[in-house]
C-alpha cells in the first residue's frame, strides 16, 4: 500500500469509530466500507486512473452519506443513539468535497468533474466551497463562457449580488468579446435586474419624484397654515399633539416572499423611468451598441460564408425576443432603438423596412382591443415603403414578407380566439397589399 494510499485511509479512522460508537453501522459494515475505499484510493492514484474513478468514488461516498443520515434519523426517534454532534455528522460532506478537490486539480479540463463538484457544493450550503470553485474554475478556463455564466447566475439569483454578476459578466466578455450568448445573457440581467427593481417599488408602494414633490409642497402649505394660526392664537387642536401615526401596510405573505428575491436598491437607480435613463433599460441598449462592432471584428474581411450585414440582423433579432420577455418594461422604447440603429447603417435593406412595419403589431395578439388600430398603422407604413421602392422584385419581396408576418402571428393562431369578422378584416389586409 503506498503512503498516500495509507495517509487518506487514516484520515477517515476517526469518522469510523465514531459510526462504531453511535451504532450506526456494525464491525462488519466499518470493514466492508475501508476495503472499498481503499480500492477507490487505490484507483485514483494509479497511472492509468480517469476522471470517471473519481466520480464512482464520490458516488460510493454519496450513497454512504445517505445511509448514515437515514439510519441516523430512524434510530434517533426511538432515543437509542447518542444525537450529540460528532465528527460522523460532517466528516462525510467533508470527505466527498475533498475527492471533487482531489479529482479537479488532477483533471482539470474534465467539465464534468467540474459540475459535480458544484452541484454537490450548492446542495450542502457550502458557500465558501463554492466560491472558491468557481475562483479556480474561472482561472484554469477563462474562455469557458458556461463557465462565467454559471458563476454570474449564482450571483445574482442565489446570493442576491448584482454587483458581484455584473462584474463576472464583464469580466468574462473582456476574455470572451465574441461570446454572442454572453452578451445576450448580460444584457438579459440588466433587465432582469431593472424588472425586479421596479416590482420591489411596486410592492413596496413607492411613488414617483413628482408625487413627492407635490407632497412635500403640501406638507409645507400646511406648516405655513399653520404656524400663521399659532401666531394669531387661532392654532388646531391637533397641531400640538406629539402622537405621530405610521401608515398601515398590508404586505401578505406572499408579497414578503416577493421582497426577498427581488435586489436592495441603489442610489444609481434612484429616480423612475421617465428621470433615469438606466430604469428604461438603457444599459442593455448599450450592451447591444457594443455587442455589434465587437462581433463584427471576428468576421474575415472577405469571408463567403458569414455576412457582416446578416450577423448584425441575427443580433438584432435575438435582442427583439430577448426584449419580448420583458412586458413590465417599456419595449417600444427598447425596439425602437435597435430599429434606428438598423435604419441608420441599413437604411435599404428589406428587413429593416420590414422590422419598422411590423414593430406596431410586434406585442399586439388577436384579442386585442387595439388590434385595428395597430394594424392600421402597420399597413400605411407598409403602403408608404412599397410605394417608394422602384424595384419590382423588391416590391414583391417585401409584399411576401409582410403577409407571412401577418398570416404566421394571426391566422394561424388558435381558431376560438379568433372570429369570422377578424378573419375578414385579415384577408381584406391580405389582398390590398397583393394588390397595391
């Protein structure tokens, strides 16, 4: 048996005896479970061993562990074991983490060592643990993008840490700029993160800067009230009274659930949307400034295969589903900017015209009561466009567009959502714009 062998298996003698004390396992079952990790021990540190020893060794330990806590629970309801913590209570968490450790520093390429480690971390608590695995993870495999994510995510939704994720992600894009999923995914939490912010008002009841205003402005109206009747001797009986009453909430259960996921506020997101810039969501239309350019330098000057114009409508669109996601947020606002970027550097091209005309119906569904409306307002931009183009072909190309954008949203849409006069008004549609 080799020392390290022998130096891991004498690590654990302590944990066994303290099993044999508690008479939670027998003298036979203590022996059974060091023949096996001496086999396991034996595995690992031989030269042909692989990552998957190391996982069927964290598995054994896993099963092991379960074992200890069942039979730990069982027998403690009948009082016949000592429930005082021991070194047996925490030495099995501690042991499977110490193999994860071991198994990533020995292959530290194999992603799925990687995984299993922080999925046995999370599962424990083990948040020291945990940072530190992401730490050396980053480290070793700085353009591994899951990677970054991963970390930006728990973060964010599990430690409640917008800074800390805001920096993972910019981090990661600094090492990883061509990572298209990664700008997606940082832009998608600076509106997650606005979305949250202003549910937590919601909650909370917040009002607007105007409406303070006006308050204050009221509440200094009656000071002045009343300190002109002081004077005059003519006061209110209650101007006096030292008693101050403190507004009444009703905040259920579930609102206070609410509070606790949604992120504390800071002084950059003080304001309301109409004031601060950043509550419209216009970090993430930034993102999207940047994404562009960025992306476009990995594209080779004379490529066949990948066009600078059709990796810039791709990016488009995935930001336009990305912002449909959001419906508490202004998205007109949001579509409207990446529209003007396209109509700035594209200004001809039949999917920017096609992007303006149906922008209108993008977020209209056929039980609208604004439905004529907004597809009213869709048609004359789609008249006006076609009536410009000089290009037959292009006319047709654009008349197809538009009807299948209108046949694909609405006419194939669930057939009891909809009736025999929206059917008619459609087909009506359909036909003019054949027509012109």
């Amino acid at each position: 048996m080799s020392e390290k062998v022998r130096y891991y298996l004498e690590q654990s003698v302590p944990e066994l005896e303290d099993l044999k004390k508690k008479r939670l396992f027998e003298k036979q079952e203590i022996t059974m479970i060091m023949r096996r990790r001496t086999d396991f021990e034996h595995r690992i540190q031989g030269r042909g061993s692989q990552p998957r020893d190391f996982l069927k060794y964290s598995e054994f330990e896993l099963n092991l562990e379960k074992l200890r806590k069942k039979r730990f629970a069982r027998l403690s309801k009948v009082g016949i074991i000592d429930t005082e913590p021991s070194i047996s209570d925490w030495a099995g968490t501690r042991r499977i983490l110490f193999i994860f450790d071991r198994a990533t520093r020995r292959y530290p390429g194999d992603l799925e060592l990687w995984s299993q480690y922080l999925k046995f971390a999370k599962s424990n608590g083990a948040i020291k643990v945990i940072y530190k695995v992401y730490s050396r993870l980053l480290q070793l495999q700085p353009r591994n993008v899951e990677a970054w994510l991963s970390a930006a995510k728990y973060e964010f939704e599990t430690n409640a840490n917008a800074k800390g994720a805001r920096v993972l992600f910019q981090r990661g894009l600094r090492l990883n700029p061509e990572s298209l999923q990664l700008w997606l995914s940082y832009a998608q939490f600076e509106l997650t993160y606005i979305s949250k912010l202003l549910a937590r008002r919601k909650v909370l009841g917040l009002i607007t800067e105007k409406q303070q205003q006006d308050e204050q402005e009221s509440e200094q109206e009656k000071l002045a009230k009343a300190l002109s009747k002081s004077v005059t001797g003519t006061e209110d009986e209650d101007f006096n009274n030292d008693l101050i009453e403190l507004p009444t909430t009703n905040t259920t259960d579930s609102m206070k659930d609410q509070l606790n996921h949604l992120p504390e506020v800071e002084m950059n997101m003080l304001g309301n949307p109409e004031t601060n810039p950043a509550l419209k969501g216009d970090v993430a239309l930034t993102i999207f400034d940047l994404c562009i350019p960025t992306l476009l330098k990995y594209i080779p000057e004379y490529s066949t295969l990948i066009k600078k114009d059709d990796k810039t409508f791709e990016i488009a669109y995935k930001f336009f589903t990305l912002f449909d996601n959001f419906e508490e947020l202004n998205r007109d606002y949001l579509n409207y900017h990446i529209l003007n970027y396209l109509q700035t550097n594209y200004p001809k091209d039949l999917r920017t015209l096609l992007i303006d005309i149906t922008l209108p119906i993008r977020h209209v569904t056929i039980s609208n009561s604004n439905l004529s409306e907004n597809l009213q307002l869709s048609v004359n931009k789609f008249i006006a466009y076609k009536l410009k183009l000089l290009d037959l072909q292009e006319k047709d190309t654009l008349t197809n567009m538009f009807v299948n954008q209108l046949t694909n949203q609405f006419l194939n849409d669930d057939e009891e959502s909809r009736s025999e006069a929206v059917d008619a008004l459609l087909k009506a549609i359909i036909k003019k714009c054949r027509t012109i």
